[in-house]
C-alpha cells in the first residue's frame, strides 16, 4: 500500500517521472528518422560558436583552457596582439609579485601574464598575415573538442592564399598546446614562416625574469622567472619533419633577438624572454601545405 504522506509517496513521484521520461523516449524514437550524417551535423553545430567578422573576433578573443593552462587566441588564429584585447597566458597556481597599479605598491601573489606560445607567422613580400587584410573569413571555437579553427584568404600583389590555423590545449597532457598552419597558395614561389615563442612575456610589468632563450630550425626552449615568489616556468616547442620544401631564414636562424623587422612585428621588445627561428617555404599553386608545432610547459 502506498500512501500520500511520508517516504512512500516520495517513492511514487519518482515512478511517475521515470514513466512519463520513457513514454516521451519512445515518441522521439518513432518520430521522423534524420539521416545519421545530418543528426552529426546539428549535434556539431550546437557546440560551435562561430564569426566572419574579425573585427569581433579581434573584440571578444576565443579562449581556449583545459584547466591548467589558458590562452586567448587572437582573430588571426595565432598569434600575440596587445589590443584591443591583449592575448594572456596563465597557467593554475603561476603568480608574482608586481606593481600595483591602482593602489600603489607591490601586488603580492598577483596574477602573471606568461610568454606567448602560438606565434606561427605567415610572410609574403614583406608583409605578415592579418585577419584584418584577409577575405573569406572565419573563426569558429569548438566548444565540445576545445579548439579555435580560424580559415581565411590573404592576398599580396595579387597573390592570394588561403590560410587555415588550429590551437588547442591537451586535455589529457595537460601541458602540451598545438599550433597547426595549414595553407594553400594560388602561385608558386617562396614565403617566409617566421615561428615565435614568447610575445607578450613583458605585457606584466616586472613581473617576469628571463632565465634562458635559445632556439634553433627545429627546437625552442624559453625558461622565466616570476618575480618575488620566484616560481619558474619553461615552455618549449618542436616542429616535427614535415614533405614541404622549408630552409632556414638567414634573418631569423637561432636568433633571440629582435631580427628581421618587417611592418607588422608582433615579437615583444623584451628579446631577452623570447625564442624564435624561420625557414622560407617553396609552394606550388593549389599544392597544400602544412606546418606545425607541439608546445610543452612545465
């Protein structure tokens, strides 16, 4: 006997509610069958949130994280900018003593901007890759898988390229990041592949001391310090073999400087706290292409 009062009648409401949730189950599977590859597509398209405008892509940045490590990516698809949102890079439990700069003093135990690690920048006649150039634009952050795929067609002289970036952070390896260029020119020749590892590691004042920068075609290792707390962090990166046609850059080899200075520099004044290398590219018209890198972090 079940009765309205106590317990038992507990007991009831939750067989109703499981009754009823089985009943409306079994509607939906009578329903009008969808074709598996188009119920793919509707599931994909509700964790995706995507924009062709770059000028808002550029305003609210896409954030990737995977609960160590966190980036903002820039409307390029990779990359460090400074405004109008700047591109920060915070790992859990990294802090620093800094200026503060609302009451004065020192911040104890404040949070740290780290160097950049996606960096992967695109040259052609002198001229690097920019959202803000580019047709055919689109950014789209998949919310279900964690990566930022940004495609876009560039255009130089006449030569156009089309041009497609991924980022993502590894959730399962919570201190690996990769960085994927993928591009497709419409002319043969040569471009420039400039790679950096550490824009934006002075965009906290006084908050990062360089340890050690070093890089080379393959490697790069950039070691910092925060200040006061003294906690270091390194990150590096390596760039597996690839079939494309690459050779080094005499202006960016091993550099750790400022090096080759085009119009559209990106690389943080701070050379000390930054690591970079560079290799001209031979492409062929409609011959796809594809660069890309692991980032490691301790």
């Amino acid at each position: 006997m079940v009765t309205l009062a106590g317990r038992p009648a507990a007991r009831l409401r939750v067989l109703i509610l499981a009754v009823i949730s089985a009943v409306l189950a079994a509607l939906v599977a009578v329903g009008p069958a969808r074709p598996a590859a188009a119920q793919a597509a509707a599931a994909s398209d509700r964790w995706t949130l995507s924009t062709t405008a770059p000028g808002d892509a550029a305003g609210a940045p896409a954030y990737i994280g995977n609960g160590y490590v966190g980036t903002r990516v820039p409307a390029d698809g990779a990359g460090y900018v400074e405004a109008p949102v700047a591109t920060e890079t915070h790992v859990a439990g990294v802090y620093a003593d800094k200026p503060d700069v609302e009451h004065g003093g020192t911040q104890s135990q404040g949070s740290v901007n780290l160097p950049g690690w996606t960096q992967l920048d695109v040259i052609v006649a002198g001229r690097r890759y920019a959202a803000a150039d580019a047709s055919a634009y689109r950014q789209t952050l998949d919310l279900r898988r964690g990566v930022v795929t940004t495609t876009a067609t560039w255009s130089v002289g006449g030569r156009a390229t089309r041009l497609t970036y991924d980022v993502t952070l590894d959730r399962a390896r919570e201190r690996v990041g990769l960085v994927r260029l993928r591009l497709t020119p419409d002319w043969s020749g040569s471009l420039r592949v400039r790679d950096v590892l550490g824009a934006g590691a002075d965009l906290t004042p006084e908050g990062l001391r360089p340890v050690r920068a070093t890089a080379d075609a393959r490697n790069a290792l950039l070691v910092v310090r925060t200040a006061g707390i003294g906690t270091r962090v390194a990150e590096g990166y390596s760039r597996p073999a690839i079939r494309t046609t690459l050779s080094p850059d005499p202006d960016q080899r091993g550099s750790s400087g400022p090096g080759h200075q085009d119009k559209r520099n990106t690389v943080p004044s701070s050379a000390s706290m930054c690591g970079r290398c560079g290799w001209i590219m031979t492409v062929r018209a409609g011959a796809p292409a594809s660069l890309g890198r692991s980032d490691h972090g301790v």
